[in-house]
C-alpha cells in the first residue's frame, strides 16, 4: 500500500515539474516575444483608418481617403529616421492630413485625425511583410461617427504607399537585419511567433 502511495506521490511531483516547466518556459518566450514587438513599436508609426460605416459606399471612401493621408504625409516623414521625430511632424499637420482627407471623400463625411499612443493592433499580413500584434504609436483617422471596419497599415517607414517600388528592407531603412527577416518571412516560423506573441499579450492583458 505505502509503495502505491509513493509512485502516486512521484507521478504528482513530475506533473508538477512538468506544469511548472512549461509556465517558465510560456513565460520566458512571452517575454522574448514581447521584446522583439517592443523593439519594433519603437520604429514605427501605425495607421488606422476606421470607415464611417460598412456600406459598400462608404468602405470605397475609406479607402480614398488612405490614400489621400498617405500622399499628404509621405513629402513631410521623407528623410525622416527617427520615429519620435515622426510623431512630431504628423501630430503638428493633423489639420491638414484631415483636410486631405476629406477632399478624398468628397466632403461628404467629416474627418478627424489623431496620433494616439498605445493603440491595440492585431497581427496583419500585407502584400510583402507582416507585423506582430501589440500596442502601437498610431496616426488614427476617423470618418464620420467611425462606426465601420478598420484598415490598418504603416505610415513611418512608408510601408504601405502603393507607389513606391523599393522593397520593404529598402524602404525600412531604420530596422535591423533581424527585423527585416521577421517582418517579410525570411524567419522561419515568423506567423507562429506572432500568433503565440498575440495569444501572450491577450493572456497578460486579461491576468493585467
């Protein structure tokens, strides 16, 4: 009988060790993943456009719109390395990036522009690169009452004009080798890591 209980005791010591391995381990990635993201919020400014509302209509006007405050802040960021020094000039034209905007949409819909800090972004796939989810500095645009989809892209570095034919490691010229490999797939297993880095932020955000 006593040998019983000593193997059940030994099976609920490994589990324990087992439990308290993979909770090191979780939380030892978390925190890598989370710092790979971190170093990457650093060089970058988000865009986030938010549609007046699902309408097919007001979606096309969505999307004139990006274009129109892409091509207005293009002139101003060029030359720009520096993604504080970005924030600056961005937040000192937001008058006339909404402005832009609105002639994009025909004055048909007011628009707002902000640049906002922390703003939540999920995990997006573009044509050539991706990004991992997380907090972002952002430039926000914001048609009407704001009550359609999102389109979410990156204003600094200009990742996201249609019109430029650069590659991305060309045109992001602040980050690091190891940077440009994740963010265009060159690192294997990249989509994993920024679906586990997803799942970590929502984990420490709800434990928060």
């Amino acid at each position: 009988m006593s040998i019983l209980v000593h193997e059940k005791k030994n099976r609920f010591r490994r589990w324990e060790l087992a439990l308290l391995l993979g909770v090191a381990f979780a939380s030892l990635m978390g925190t890598w993943l989370s710092g790979q993201q971190a170093a990457l919020t650093e060089q970058v400014v988000r865009l986030h456009v938010v549609g007046a509302s699902d309408s097919a209509e007001d979606q096309m006007v969505k999307l004139r719109v990006r274009d129109a405050v892409l091509e207005e802040a293009g002139p101003w960021l060029e030359g720009i390395t520096d993604q504080t020094q970005a924030q600056v000039i961005l937040a000192e034209h937001l008058e006339e990036l909404a402005r832009a905007g609105a002639e994009a949409a025909g004055n048909s819909v007011s628009v707002t522009a902000q640049v906002e800090q922390d703003a939540w972004f999920p995990t997006k796939r573009y044509t050539d690169f991706s990004l991992p989810a997380g907090r972002y500095t952002a430039l926000k645009i914001t048609l009407g009452e704001g009550e359609g989809r999102n389109w979410w892209c990156v204003v600094f570095p200009p990742l996201c004009l249609g019109s430029v034919t650069e590659t991305v490691a060309q045109r992001a010229g602040s980050f690091s080798d190891g940077q440009v490999k994740m963010i265009t797939g060159e690192d294997e297993g990249y989509l994993v890591k920024f679906r586990a880095l997803e799942l970590w932020n929502e984990l420490t955000e709800k434990l928060g």
